[in-house]
C-alpha cells in the first residue's frame, strides 16, 4: 500500500476524516475536537510498516505496532535499568508514530534525511487537531520520545527497537535481507536497546549473532 506523504503546504489545505461526514454540531465544542481527532487517527491503521508479521504473511501497519509496544512495556518493565513509571511509558510508545499519519513511515534501514523535517510538520498539523491543553500534551509526549531524554523516553525508544527485531527473528531474516543491510547495521541501529536495558540489549545481541550465523543477515565483519 502506497502512502501519501504530505508536505507542509498540502498538510494545511488537507482536510480531516471527520469532514467526510460531520459530527453534529450540537456536540460540545471540545468533545467535538476531541472525538475528530480519535477519527482522525483511524489513518494510524492504514500505514504499512517494513516489518513482517510472525502470525501471517503480510507487513504490520503502525496501530498494531503500537499496540505490541505497548504490550511490552507492560510485560518487560522490569527489565529497564532505571525505574520507570509503566503508565507514562505506555503513552509514549501510543503517541510516537501518530505522527506517521501524515509523514509516513521512514524505514530503520532507509537514508531518508527528511524525516525529522516531515515529522514535525505533521505533528503541528495533527496534535493541532485537539484542544489546546490536549495538544501541548501529547506534542509533549512525542516531542519526550524524540529526545530520549527522560528513563521512560529510553525505554520506550528500546521497544520501538526490539519489537521488529523479534519480528525479523521469526521471519528468519526480515528487512535484515534489505540491500545494502549487514549484521553489523543492524547491530548499530538496534544499539540504542541497551540505554535502556542492558539484558534486553544482550538478549537482542544474541538473536542478531544467531541470525548472522544462520545466514539471515548479510556477515558483519
């Protein structure tokens, strides 16, 4: 499926989901926006991401890999080398590729050098949606996950990283099989894991050297 990546301009004329057919205007001002932008973000279902699903043979689309980030946070909380407040986390790994509604999905592998540039227009336009308290908070949020700069940005930075790891391991190789992608690149981009967790990290490390000896990734060295 073919997204369509909208530039600033076009994200400004763009209009919503909701317009297609209008909330009554009846509905409280706020609920309203509110409740645009929960449609709104039904996009999130439509953007096809390069990792493979381990259950059937298709490619997962942003919502589902949300939700598996999520899942994990809950499940592997306790593997964070520094406390970590679940709850906040979870909202980070929600928020972070909404984004990717209107910027689209970058590949980890890809040289795409215009990622932050679409990213942060299209968080202007889409977190601009909701009320203003509400858009200062999930822009927060994303802008938090970016920067990496809080345990539960870390963390939730190391499930963006280990979930499709797990899934190029079950699809014995993945995207590991892209051109121009050893075992060694892998390795550098997944490294960021171990700001966060050091036994995910290595656990990580082990499925990277054991897909390199199978012949799953190209040799790294």
């Amino acid at each position: 499926m073919s997204v369509e990546i909208l530039n600033e301009d076009s994200l400004a004329e763009s209009s919503i989901l909701a317009d297609q057919n209008p909330l009554p205007s009846t509905i409280d001002a706020r609920l309203r926006a509110q409740l645009e932008f929960v449609v709104e973000v039904d996009r999130l279902k439509t953007i096809l991401r390069q990792s493979p699903l381990a259950a059937v043979d298709r490619r997962e689309n942003d919502a589902e890999h949300s939700w598996h980030l999520a899942l994990m946070v809950v499940l592997l909380a306790e593997h964070s080398d520094e406390p970590i407040d679940v709850g906040h986390t979870v909202k980070l790994v929600l928020v972070h590729d909404l984004v990717e509604i209107y910027a689209g999905d970058t590949p980890l592998y890809s040289d795409a050098t215009d990622q932050q540039e679409r990213e942060e227009a299209a968080a202007d336009r889409l977190f601009g949606l909701l009320p203003d308290d509400q858009a200062v908070a999930l822009r927060a949020l994303w802008d938090e996950f970016e920067a990496r700069s809080t345990p539960e940005a870390r963390f939730a930075k190391a499930m963006d990283r280990l979930q499709p790891l797990l899934l190029n391991w079950m699809a014995r190789g993945g995207t590991w099989k892209s051109p121009g992608v050893t075992a060694d690149v892998v390795r550098a981009r997944k490294a960021v894991i171990g700001e966060a967790s050091s036994s995910l990290w290595a656990a990580g490390q082990e499925l990277i050297d054991e897909g390199e000896r199978r012949g799953w990734s190209a040799p790294g060295r």
